[in-house]
C-alpha cells in the first residue's frame, strides 16, 4: 500500500464556501460555510492528513464495497456462499479491514469546474468480494450545496452499497443534542444482537427515532444512549422531497436529499478520534452525526430487504445532495 506522503488534496471553493477532498479513502476531510460572519467547520476532520491512517471510525469516508454490517461476513451468492473479511468481531463492516474508506483512489481535480473525480478499481476476491468492481465518485460543489454522485461497473453479478460518512456538527464544535431533526422516514429495521438487523421492517410509531415532526436529538434520547439506526425511507416519496432537514442553534441548516432505500442515523456514541481536529472541534463521543443513505444493512442474507446486488448490464449509482446554508434565526 502507498505511504503517507502519497496522500493528496483538492480544495473547492465557491465564494465563501469551500470543500477539501482526499485521494485517501474518497475523504471529505472538511467543509467550511458561513455563518455570522466567520467560517463554520460543519464537518469534522483532521487537519493534518496523514492522520486519517489511524482513523477507524470512517471520518468523512466513502465507505464499501457493503456498507455497514453483514452477518458472519457471509454472502450468498448464485449457489456459492463468500466469506467476507470479519472486521467487527465475526461481522464484516464497511467493507473490511482494508475497504474503500482505507484505500487510495485516483484524484482528478477540476477546480475551475469546482468538481473533484474519485476512481478505484477494487479487485477479484479483495476482502472477499467476488468480481471487479470499478468505482468513481464525482463530488461538485455548487453555491452552498455538495454533491456526491457514486457510480459502480462490475465484470460479474456482486453487491455493491456505498455510504458517504461525513459527521456534521453545524455548530462547528461541540456536543450535537441540541441540533433538530426532521426525516421523513415512516420506518425502521430494528437489529439483534451484533448490530444485526433481526430481518423485519417496523413502524417508527411510538419510537425514539420517529423524527416526522422534527425533534432535537436529546429530545428523542432524553439518557443520552446514543442512535445508530437504519430508518426507512417511503417508497414513493417526491424527488424534490428533503430525505432529512438539520437545523442548529447557531441557524445553520441542513438539507440532504437521497435516492435510497434506507438511512443509518448514528449519533457517533463510539466515535475516538486523536488530536489534531480543525479549529475547536473535538473528535470524541456525541460531537458529530451520521446521516449515511444506503441500502439496508445485511442485505445480502435478507431476502426481504431491496437488493444490493449489481450485474454488468445494470450497473450502480447513487446520488446524495447535501446543502447548508444559513437561514433567519
């Protein structure tokens, strides 16, 4: 694997806003918009980035070729069942020990067109994935709003599920119980032991992750537990439809719309980071959320849930579309 020294950098800016991506892991190692007059680090991330090498908590990462949690690292697959990297006691996680989020990737600036182009080949049999899978990942900058497009060929029927794993704090630093949530999702899948969903697909009605109404987060974990859940997203929701709108006490918002399945809201009740984060933010427990659009979790071994399975002539795309912008308080 390359060394440190080979990780590489390009900064997007667009008036006040601006943008940093690294080759190493397709990472969105920063993202800077205005609020009151100063520059708010609405994303948190290591100054230096080198540091990303001893991250193990996905900071900012495109993470895969599975995203999330696979029991037993186990994929079945036309009759033959692969064993997937076990990198989560005896599950497989954001693609292994070694997935996208801890690869490099080859870097095409396009500064005056404020876009940057990703691109990793990952091969037959890595982390036990069967087929090759080229990857590319276009993010653009435009005005006060980011974009990811994620598009994935393969040269034989395999899963693919990316998730872009940015943790936001739109007051820049700090814990995040305070920010507001409003999701559209109606639904959830509950898990077991492991993390593991238990393979149903339950109403969000009477539960602490029901955010239809809009809530702040400790309103919703009034003990402060933590979440790290996979919410389900209506079927037949409108395009122009918000998947999820933030808003912090500083008037910063949020907006994310997604054309996935599901979305894995996680609170960063685990996240450990070392020193070195940008201006006053701290990498530590509750300073930071998740909000990962993706197929669902396990979906390999859940017959049930919406496939993950791409072939060669049907190949992957996502595309998630974040805005911040400031809004009256």
């Amino acid at each position: 694997m390359a060394s440190a020294q080979d990780i590489k950098e390009c900064r997007i800016e667009d008036g006040d806003v601006a943008l940093s991506i690294l080759n190493y892991g397709a990472i969105t190692r920063g993202w800077w918009v205005p609020c009151d007059g100063q520059s708010v680090p609405v994303v948190l991330g290591y100054e230096d980035p080198t540091l990303y090498r001893q991250d193990r908590s996905y900071l900012g990462a495109i993470v895969g070729r599975i995203a999330n949690r696979t029991a037993g690292g186990r994929l079945p697959l036309g009759g033959d069942v692969f064993q997937l990297s076990q990198n989560e006691g005896l599950n497989h996680l954001h693609g292994g020990f070694n997935g996208l989020s801890n690869r490099f990737w080859v870097l095409e600036p396009d500064t005056a067109g404020r876009r940057v182009r990703l691109t990793y080949r990952s091969a037959d049999g890595e982390e036990g994935y069967p087929g090759t899978a080229d990857i590319e990942v276009t993010v653009s900058l435009d005005g006060t709003q980011v974009a990811y497009d994620m598009r994935a060929t393969v040269d034989r029927p395999t899963p693919i599920n990316l998730a872009q794993h940015n943790y936001y704090n739109l007051m820049g630093q700090g814990v995040i119980w305070q920010h507001h949530l409003q999701c559209v999702a109606d639904r959830l899948t509950p898990v077991g032991e492991g993390g593991i969903p238990t393979g149903v697909v339950e109403p969000v009605d009477g539960t602490r992750f029901d955010y239809r109404k809009g809530s702040t987060f400790t309103q919703n974990d009034e003990v402060l537990q933590g979440t790290d859940v996979n919410l389900v997203l209506p079927d037949n929701r409108e395009p122009a439809q918000p998947t999820a709108l933030v808003t912090a006490p500083n008037g910063l918002q949020l907006c994310m719309w997604s054309d996935q399945p599901g979305l894995q809201l996680y609170t960063a009740s685990a996240l450990n980071g070392t020193g070195g984060a940008h201006d006053a933010q701290t990498i530590a427990p509750f300073h930071g959320f998740c909000l990962e659009p993706q197929g669902f979790p396990n979906a390999v071994n859940e017959p049930g849930f919406p496939s993950i399975l791409v072939t060669p002539e049907v190949p992957y795309r996502q595309r998630l579309t974040v805005e911040i912008t400031e809004v009256a308080p």
